[in-house]
C-alpha cells in the first residue's frame, strides 16, 4: 500500500478489477478441472490449455471456476475495503482499489489502494494498516475451512513436472483435524475455495512483512515508532535469504520495496506520526498480537517449492 498521491481514474480501477475477475476465473479453470479429475489437486499444477478444452465438455468445470474466482475476489475485495472505510473514516484522502490481474496459476497479484496524503495519529495509522489484513484473514479463514470440507485424500504418483506449493501453518493445522497423516502416495486433493483461501492467505502474509508501507510496516510503526526501522532493515535479510533458498519471489518483493524506499527518499523510513508518544489504548494492543499471530499463521515460506535462486541456478546450469 503506497502513500503516494494520484489522481482518481475511477475507470482504470474498474477496468484492472474486470481484468482480474477474467484471470482468476481462468486460473479456476486449472484448479477445478485438477480437482474433479483426481489430478495434482491443490499441489499439482495442471495444464490450463487442457483444462479450458475440458471445461467444454465437462459442465461442472466452469461453475467451480466461477467459484473459485467469486472466492478470492471477495477476500481481496473485503482486506481492501478494510484500508478504504477505515481512510473514508477518518477522512484520509485514498483511491477505490487497484486490482492486479496475475500469473495463470492463481490469477491475480492482489491488490492495493493509494493514500494521497499522510497518516498523521498513532491510532489512525495503526488502524489503516491493520484492518485489511484482519478482514481478508476473516474471509480467508472460512474459504480455507469450506474448502478442506469438501477436499478428499487420493491415491497420486509425482510427475517430473509436478508443481509442489508450500503450506502455511493454518493449513497445515487445519488439514491435519480433517483428514489427519495424508499416507505415503496419497496426496490431499484440495477444493478449489479451499486454493481461494490458500491465495487469500498468501496475500495477507506478504501484506503483513513489518517493512516500509506494507501494511504491516504501518503497524508496526504505530506500535514501534522510530525503532521499527531496525525491524525493516532486520525483514530486508531475512526476505533476501528466503529468497535465495526458499521462494524467489521474496527475494522480488524485497527488491520492489527497496526501490520505492529509496525512490521516495525514506529510505527504510515509516513517514513520522505527530503524536509518537500517544498512548493505542488495550483494545489495539491485543489487536496487535492478533495480527501477529495472523502473520506466523499465514507465512508461506516456499509458496511454490523448488523455486528458491540456489534452485533455480542449479536448474539453469544443468546440476541435480
């Protein structure tokens, strides 16, 4: 989320949020399609080229597409309405969402909103960047729980090119209560609003990484003050080295954050509050440690395993 000023251009927000209604309806088309074929299910990729040439034949495919895109918008829709009453609230001056059509795999990048002005309060700030995440959880968590519901354990043999996804530790969690050890050559076939909630968590985890302005750079400013710099720099390494031996994509969104950082000549700087010193008051404190614990349960470390920089080297120059 970006403090930066724009100017309304409601029909782009429009345009990118059709956009990604499209991408993750065909991304679906995957998932739905691996899911009612006994396939690669929720750890498998499957062949979207295939899957949009079944989805012809097989009625169901399109439906559960549907749902798995109605799922995941709604969860982007609700952790960014979550910043955009809680700007409207307080009179901050922000921009309706910008939504980000993504890979064919999941559909989309997520989405954010622009802040045109500066968060000047403690307790303003802290809220603006802890209900997002705190709504799109809340509907996360219940996709993933309808979604392991309807979910089942088959019989699976890998392939050279099955794609293998991470799993945070609520799914690990919540896996274990329904079906508990998934045995040797099975594999947990994992409902399409179930990957819906697997996305959704994905994205508040990376939305709350305590750096810059991220959402939970916000919050941890509100709760650190000028400390959270140490935190920022501290979180900048620790993406690098996930990056380099668990998910590239870290070593990525260490890089984008750094960029605009040192862009907006903050460098890992929050923007000051007024009131550093003001009191959040117990209801915020324990909303903190909600969020943390958010955090620690939704972090994917490898949300696609193997593609670590140390794997992806080895890959490229032909080793084991």
């Amino acid at each position: 989320m970006s403090d930066a000023p724009a100017a309304d251009k409601t029909w782009l927000n429009g345009l990118l949020f059709v956009l990604t209604v499209l991408t993750t309806c065909f991304a679906g088309l995957g998932w739905s399609a691996s899911f009612l074929s006994f396939g690669a299910g929720g750890v498998g990729g499957t062949d979207l080229v295939a899957a949009s040439g079944r989805a012809l034949a097989d009625p169901r495919i399109f439906p559960l597409s549907a749902l798995y895109a109605a799922v995941l918008m709604t969860i982007l829709v609700g952790h960014e309405l979550g910043h955009y009453l809680t700007c409207r609230r307080y009179g901050i001056p922000a921009t309706l969402p910008f939504f980000l059509p993504g890979p064919p795999f999941i559909g989309t990048f997520g989405a954010f909103i622009r802040i045109k002005s500066r968060i000047f309060f403690r307790r303003q700030l802290f809220d603006v960047g802890a209900n997002g995440p705190l709504t799109g959880f809340a509907l996360a968590l219940p996709a993933l729980v309808a979604g392991l519901a309807f979910s089942r354990v088959a019989p699976f043999v890998p392939s050279a090119d099955t794609i293998t996804f991470g799993e945070p530790l609520l799914f690990r969690l919540l896996a274990a209560l329904f079906f508990g050890r998934v045995p040797e050559g099975s594999v947990l076939v994992l409902h399409p609003v179930g990957f819906a909630g697997w996305v959704g968590l994905l994205v508040t985890a990376i939305n709350l990484v305590p750096l810059g302005q991220l959402d939970g750079g916000h919050v941890a400013y509100a709760l650190l003050g000028r400390n959270a710099r140490f935190l920022s720099r501290v979180m900048v390494g620790v993406l690098a080295v996930l990056g380099i031996f668990f998910h590239i994509t870290w070593l990525v969104v260490a890089g984008i954050l750094l960029f605009f950082e040192f862009k907006s000549k903050l460098r890992l700087n929050h923007p000051p509050v007024v009131d550093e010193g003001a009191p959040l008051g117990w209801r915020r404190r324990v909303l903190s440690v909600v969020v943390v614990i958010i955090f620690v349960l939704s972090f994917i470390p490898d949300p696609v395993k193997g593609a670590g920089l140390i794997d992806l080297l080895t890959g490229a120059w032909g080793g084991p």
